[in-house]
C-alpha cells in the first residue's frame, strides 16, 4: 500500500440511494483472485446494455467521469453481501473516495483496508455537493485525511469520521500485517524476556 496522500478531485456523481455490492461488482465477477479487470466490471449491469455495449445515460461511461477520483453516491452505499471485489473494483476504475450520508459496516471495512476512503458527510453536505457538480462538472473538491476534511466546491469545510487505527494506516501505507511486521523488534523483546511464557516444569 502506498501512503495516502491529500487530493483535489471532480466528482462521479450517482444519486442513487441502498446501491448495494452485488450492484458494485455482480456475483459472477467474484471469482477471480487479482485485481486486474475489476475497473471494467464495475457497476457492469448498468453501465453496459444486455449485447455489452456502454449505456451512454450512465455516469462512468460519460466523459465528465474520466479522472473523477472521487465517487458522490445516494445514502446507504455498499449495504448488501460481504465482498472485498467492491472496493477493488471502485479502487481499479480510480476512485480514492466515495462520499455518502452512510455506509454499510462491512463495506467500509472493507475499502479502509484497501486505500478507499467513505466519507460519510451530512445530508447538507452531500446535497451542496449534488448541486454543484450538476451546475459545474468540473467543480472539485478536496480531501485531507489528516485533518480529516473534505472542502466543498464553495470552501466550506466539512469534517467526517474515520477510525483512528485505520487512518493511521492509511497515513502510513500499511496494512494490518505491515503495522505488526514494522513493530517486530518490539515483540522479539518482549518474546526475549520470556514474559507470559510456561514454566516447563509446571
């Protein structure tokens, strides 16, 4: 993983409320086990006609997507079955955020240990948001995970939540394993020492 770094992006607008991961990544996509390909799978039933071709009317298929970083989704987003292709898919077409009102627990689990930030902001927020991109594609907005804000088209400032474990993690570009791994000399101290241990003659 690498570091997450601050960013300013456009905005993928999709109002679309309870879009769920079956909906993210359909279930026939789920059994490959790398990454690669999940970008154009994303959203597939939707994006694509029954002969394969891209539905113009949807958003990721329209030109002001292109380089869009950030996804501004409906309420409820990624509610449904667990599956880790969700994020991966968001993640492999470029996304580095969704926000939305809220998320389901497991699929914000999910993107946190794979680079993807959910931003939950308020229904204010995520209605300021919808406003602006649809009067402005171009309008962009900013996000500072260390200060934990994202800074709308018009300046304001609007902080949301994230766990403290996570956003390290994030800050740092590690994994679970990787934040164990880069305290090994730590624990072959404490292994050392014999702390805890079994007396053998017990």
């Amino acid at each position: 993983m690498k570091p997450f770094t601050n960013f300013e992006s456009r905005l993928a607008p999709l109002a679309i409320n309870n879009i769920d991961t079956a909906q993210i990544i359909p279930a026939r996509f789920l059994k490959t086990t790398t990454k690669q390909g999940l970008d154009q799978q994303l959203f597939c039933d939707w994006r694509y006609d029954a002969q394969g071709h891209p539905n113009p009317d949807f958003i990721l298929n329209q030109p002001r997507a292109r380089g869009a970083q950030v996804l501004l989704a409906g309420d409820n987003f990624g509610c449904g079955s667990s599956r880790g292709h969700a994020p991966w898919a968001l993640t492999q077409f470029g996304f580095r955020a969704v926000a939305s009102t809220s998320f389901a627990d497991i699929f914000k689990q999910n993107s946190l240990k794979n680079s993807l930030m959910p931003i939950v902001v308020p229904p204010d927020a995520q209605a300021e948001l919808f406003a602006a991109v649809a009067s402005d594609p171009d309008a962009v907005v900013k996000i500072d995970l260390a200060h934990q804000t994202l800074t709308t088209p018009s300046g304001r400032k609007v902080e949301f939540p994230i766990y403290a474990f996570s956003k390290h993690c994030l800050l740092e570009g590690v994994d679970e394993l990787g934040y164990i791994l880069k305290h090994e000399p730590y624990i072959a101290a404490y292994e050392a020492r014999g702390v805890g241990s079994i007396d053998a003659r017990e």
